[in-house]
C-alpha cells in the first residue's frame, strides 16, 4: 500500500527529531505534528500561486487555476489519512 502524505511527511519529521534530538516520536505524535504542517499550507503563499501559473500557449497567456487546485489537494491528503486510520 501506498504512503499517504500524512505517513510520508511524519517519516520526515521523525528522521529530523532523531538527527537534531537523538530521540524520536511515535507515529501517532508525528502524523499528527504532519497533519498541523499540511494544514498550515492549505492557503498558498503568493509565491505557490505565481509558481501554479501554468502558460497555455506561451508566455503571455497562463492559466492560474492553482488557488483553487491547491486547497483541494491539501483537504484530499488529510482526508486520505482519516481513511486509512
């Protein structure tokens, strides 16, 4: 089965509480400081937005569909985790 966003971000925070404290986390505390990092990006920054503006048929046209895709993406991977459990 595949990772959810959840599991792969708390991997990442374990591995660096090991490296900078000597000590980890269990993976309830970590999926949970993962599901805290996720939510606090469910709001791009300008700079997401401006990087999610894709150009269409060159330069001077782009389509900016990334405020609205972005969120959706971020409620999709916390809802995946509620799914697995």
């Amino acid at each position: 089965m595949e990772e959810t966003m959840v599991e792969r971000v708390g991997a990442e925070l374990r591995r660096e509480c090991l490296e900078v404290f000597g000590a980890t986390w269990s993976n309830d505390v970590a999926w949970r400081f993962a599901r805290a990092a996720i939510k606090a990006m469910r709001e791009p920054s300008e700079a997401m937005v401006e990087a999610g503006n894709l150009p269409v048929w060159d330069d001077s046209v782009t389509v900016g569909l990334s405020e609205e895709i972005w969120p959706a993406m971020i409620d999709a991977a916390l809802e995946e985790q509620e799914k697995v459990g």
